[in-house]
C-alpha cells in the first residue's frame, strides 16, 4: 500500500511538470528515461504548431538529403593559390549561439550565411596553461599558430601572463599571419566591433604579455614608469607590424590620447596617437563616423584608420536605438574589401564580430544572437565581393560560452521565451540560459531560497539579462570545440578535428606565406 502511495505520488509530481505520465507497468529503468526524454502537455496555444509545407511527409526529408549529396558531390576542392585570405572571428560563437540565432532569421530551419560553406572542421581551443581559454591567447593560437598562457597575445607559451620582464624577450615573441602576408608583399588590415586594442585584433600586431595593457597607463599600474613595455595601442602606431596595417576600423579612442589633450582620452605620456599616424603621411586618411567612411574615396588613402567610439562600437540594437553615427560591421566589410582590393599582390584581412562575446558575458542573449547576425551579414557581403576562385574565406570562433538552448521548446515559439514545463519547483524556465553570471542573483530569491519567475522579469528590451545558475560577475567561457568554416581555395584542408593552432598554417599553405609548408614548397612532405 505504501508503494502504491508513492507511485502516485511521482506521477501526481510529473503531471504538475506539464509530463506526460509514464506507464506504471514499466520498470525503473524505463521510468528514469521518460523523465529525461519527458512527452510534454501540449499548451491550448500550441496545438497548431506552424510547420513548413511537407515537413510531415517522408518525401520531404529523403528529397532534402538527396539534394545535399548531389550538391556534396558537384564541390570540388579548389587547389591553385589564394591571392587573398579574409578570417571572420565571431567572438564567443560556440554552436548553440549560431544554432539559436537562426531562430531570429524565422526559424531553426534557417541557415546563416556561412552555413553553405562547404568545408567544415573543429578546433580544440584550450591553451597552455587552461582548459577554457580566453580570446587573447587564443589569438596567437590562429594567427600566429602557437599556443600560449591566458592573457597573453603574440608571445609563446614560456611567458606567463603579467611577466613585465619575460615578455621583453624577443625569442619568445610570435608574428602573426598578417606579418607574414606583408612579408610576401600583401597588405594586412583589420576590421573588428570592439576596441582595435582589445585582445583579438590585437593578435593581428603586438606582443604583450598582459591583455589589459591597451594603454600605457594600463602597463605602468603593473610595471612601473620605467618598464620601456610598450602598450598595445602604441604598438598599432609605432610598432613593426601595426605601423604596416593598410587599415584599421573599429572602436577605442580613448586608448590613444592623454587624458589632459582629450577628456575621453586615457594616455598619461603626452601622446596624441592619433594624430601620429595622420603624421606618418599625408595619404593617411582618418574617420569617425559611418558617413565620413562610406564617402571615402579609396583609390586616395595610402592607409586608413577608423575609430568610431570612445570604447567599444556600441550593440547593433543600441545602435539603432540611438540613432548612432557608428557604421555597422557589414559597412566596414563592405568599405575594407572594397580598399585592400586595390592591392595587385593580394591581401589579409582580419574581421571580428567581438561583441557577440561581451553581451554573452553579460547573460544578454538578445544582443548576443543580434550581434551574431550582424556578423552573417557582413560574411555575405564578404562572398558577395569576393571570388571562390582567388580568396580563402575562413569563419571561425575563438572559444564558445556557458550558453544553453534547451527545454524542449515548440516550433514556431518565440526562443526568448519560456519552455513548455516548468521546472519541479513549479517555477517556468526560460529556452535560453547560462550557466553562471551576473543575472543569477536577479533570478533567485535568497530569502525564500525559491527561483524567481524569469517569465516576470523578462519582458522584451533587447538589454535584459536571462537568467543564470551560479553567480559571477562575468559568464564564463566554455571549453567545447569551435566550428571552423572554409570556402575558396584549399579550403578542403579545414575538415577534421584538430588544434586551434593549426588554422594560420592552412591559411598561409593556401597563399604561400610563412616559412612553413605552402602550395609552393618543393615537396609536400614535412
């Protein structure tokens, strides 16, 4: 009788879940996996799921595959010589953020730009010293084909993060590809959503044992007033590969100017970085808003640099929302290629959609998944004025989030919004969540030790948080594999499963850049 108790109990429990309850002539065994794989009660508003015309067919699906294998096999790999090389880096783009952003496109059925790429792979993105890395030494990872420690760009893995001293070494230093493709005679330039000292596009230029040292006055709170560490924006400006860079476009002003020759600067040795460059030639040319660089006459500038915002560029949808005089990421793709086109040998260019990663910290969704197709626009227009033929287009992700989609969602359902069950404590839960951040605090009542309803605090504004289990002040990173996508030629080589630091080798072998192994090497054999 007491048994008999119980099991109603667990099924009076899994039926106030919004479960379907499991048959009680089943064993245990059977009863844990409908937990796990639970038939939900389908909501009144529901019982109309939109589908796609066919989708209930067998047809439907076996036609969809005999499509792809026949498009599978009308590819053939492209060989010959890249005369140009674009890498799209989406910061913090693991596969449920790409996955979860074509939902904002009208569908999980839909495909972002680079899904028709037709070579894919993954990259293992630990570094030396973590398991979950960060974007700065993942940057030396796929530009300058080394791992290194956290925290560190340009620098091999002998160099640990904050060393003033070890980082002056220059046998530890590492150059990036973009070195290399000038060494050939191509221009390099980079194109990015963030600050242009921020770790990613930083990777493209300086060697830096510390991240945070986009300023000066950031290296000498660590290092002192005589430690001759040169920051990463003088770097940009005066330093052997940034002093090169036919083209800088992004945000982070203030990483270039003392703060007594600017209130929005944030030098403290004198230096207008700035107006250096203009300096350096009076064919540099220099823009501040999206206006100033779509009228841009490129066949006049021997350089150009961009910096649209004091910090970082702001949000796509904060953008918008404020009418800001910022371009968007496809403009600068648009106005990049349009420019570094010109170059009769070919060129490098570096492209980061960096935000999708910020918001993502942040436990912002809405502008994470916003941010990520922004970045497929720009990876469209790149195709668009691009040739298979002659341009190796690489997208990938310096590492991936802390970032769920789940609950079992309906087709059609909005992904922003709750799933069809609620939690056992009767509580709703919402499609997208992470699994620590800032947000936590907000979605748990520590007094009644209860979750709070995500359904009364999420309303809509493209700035609110999802909710998050363990509190930090920042989410975390993830340490699953990232997508790699390639398209044009030898991009075939991008398939497989392999390190991070394999990806600027395969770049520079398409292009013959390097010292390593290229398509123009005597032999293929190492």
């Amino acid at each position: 009788m007491l048994l008999l108790y119980h099991a109603v109990i667990v099924i009076g429990l899994l039926s106030g879940c919004g479960w379907a309850a499991p048959e009680c002539n089943r064993n245990a065994e059977y009863f844990q996996d409908r937990a796990m794989h639970p038939d939900m009660q389908e909501p009144k508003q529901q019982q109309q799921q939109p589908r796609l015309a066919g989708e209930e067919n067998n047809a439907y699906w076996r036609d969809q595959g005999v499509q792809f294998i026949k498009q599978k096999l009308s590819e053939l790999p492209k060989q010959g010589r890249a005369k140009n090389i674009i890498m799209f880096l989406g910061d913090g783009m693991g596969v449920t953020t790409t996955s979860a952003a074509r939902n904002l496109l009208g569908g999980e059925e839909q495909s972002l730009s680079f899904d028709h790429f037709p070579y894919t792979g993954l990259s293992k993105t630990y570094s030396v010293d973590l398991i979950v890395p960060d974007s700065a030494c993942t940057a030396t990872a796929y530009l300058c084909g080394v791992k290194a420690q956290e925290g560190t760009i340009g620098v091999n893995g002998a160099v640990p993060r904050g060393d003033c001293k070890a980082m002056m070494d220059e046998s530890k230093h590492v150059d990036s590809i973009a070195k290399w493709a000038m060494d050939a005679g191509k221009w390099a330039g980079l194109v990015t959503t963030t600050r242009v000292t921020h770790a990613s596009p930083a990777g493209v230029y300086a060697h830096i044992a510390e991240r945070d040292w986009e300023s000066d006055t950031d290296v000498t709170a660590d290092c002192g007033e005589d430690s001759e560490v040169p920051d990463i924006a003088y770097q940009l400006i005066k330093g052997e590969v940034g002093s090169k860079l036919r083209l800088v476009l992004g945000g982070g002003r203030k990483n270039f100017v003392d703060k007594n020759l600017a209130d929005w600067g944030k030098r403290s040795d004198g230096w207008n970085l700035i107006e250096e460059f203009q300096k350096l030639s009076p064919g540099n040319a220099y823009v501040t808003t999206a206006e100033e660089l779509m009228a841009l006459d490129v066949t006049k500038p021997e350089r150009i640099m961009g910096l649209f915002q004091r910090d970082h560029l702001l949000y796509h949808m904060q953008a918008v929302d404020q009418a800001s005089d910022q371009p968007t990421l496809e403009q600068m793709t648009r106005k990049a290629i349009e420019y570094m086109s010109q170059s009769e040998e070919g060129y490098f260019l570096f492209i980061e959609g960096g935000r999708i990663d910020q918001a993502h910290h942040d436990n912002q969704a809405r502008m994470a998944l916003d941010e990520t197709i922004e970045f497929s626009k720009a990876i469209a227009a790149a195709r668009e004025l691009t040739s298979e033929d002659d341009t190796l287009l690489v997208i990938t992700a310096d590492h991936s989030h802390a970032f769920a989609y789940s609950g079992y969602g309906y087709r059609g359902t909005d992904i922003f919004g709750k799933a069809p069950a609620n939690g056992n404590d009767g509580i709703p839960h919402m499609i997208l969540s992470y699994a620590n951040g800032p947000s936590a605090e907000r979605f748990y009542n520590s007094e009644t030790k209860e979750r709070v309803d995500p359904t009364t605090l999420i309303t809509g504004h493209h700035e609110e948080a999802f909710p998050a289990g363990v509190p930090l002040d920042s989410e975390t990173h993830g340490g699953d594999d990232v997508l790699v996508y390639a398209s044009g030629p030898w991009s075939h080589l991008f398939t497989g499963v392999y390190e991070q630091s394999t990806i600027p080798h395969m770049m520079a072998y398409s292009a013959c850049l390097g010292d390593g192994l290229t398509v123009c090497s005597g032999s293929q054999r190492t």
